[in-house]
C-alpha cells in the first residue's frame, strides 16, 4: 500500500464501531480516534442512556438500552480485567432472526 493513502491513515486513526440492536439490526460508524486511545473511554461511553454520532449529513444518536452487542475493529487490546477474554476466537457467527426464516424451529 503506498504511503500516505487513505486506506493507511484510516486503519491507524479510526475505530469502527457496531451495534446490534435487540431487534436484529445492526449499524456500523467509523470514528476518528485510534483504538487504544478509545480503550480508557469505552466504560464510560457504553454507560451511558444515548450515544450521539456527528456525520456529514446527519446527527444519529443511538439509545444504549436497545443495543444488545458492540464490535470494535481494530480490536482493543488495552482492555484488561475482569470479564475481558484475551486470545479468543469466534467458533460460529452469530445467526440473527433464523427462527422461521429458513423452515427452522425451536
């Protein structure tokens, strides 16, 4: 990749954000701060009731009691402590809304 391209700069000072929601949609935001300095912040952050996102376009906030999952990419390995699983790995993905979808049942 040649020096100085987008692709470079934004995987060393941007964190992209999912949430998925309790009623199996997701939504992914890029933020322009570098994961480990996002690291110290995240208690904070996903504590509180609303999350505002200031885009180009638009300003999204996001209600914290409807969001049952946040994924981080690139991962943020500063965390440590209690309930944080280091070296883990993914064995399946999840399978949202499946249940009667594809003739399957509980």
């Amino acid at each position: 990749m040649p020096k100085g391209s987008f692709a470079e700069y934004n995987a060393t000072t941007a964190t992209q954000i999912t949430f998925y929601y309790d009623n199996g949609h997701d939504e992914t935001f890029s933020i322009p701060i570098p994961s480990a300095e996002l690291a110290p912040l995240l208690s904070q952050l996903l504590n509180q009731a609303w999350l505002t996102f200031h885009l180009v376009d638009q300003t999204v906030m996001i209600n914290m009691a409807k969001v049952e999952k946040v994924e981080l990419k690139p991962p943020v390995m500063e965390l440590e402590g209690e309930g944080i699983f280091l070296n883990s790995q993914r064995v399946t993905a999840l399978h949202r809304g499946a249940v009667g979808r594809f003739k399957v049942t509980e």
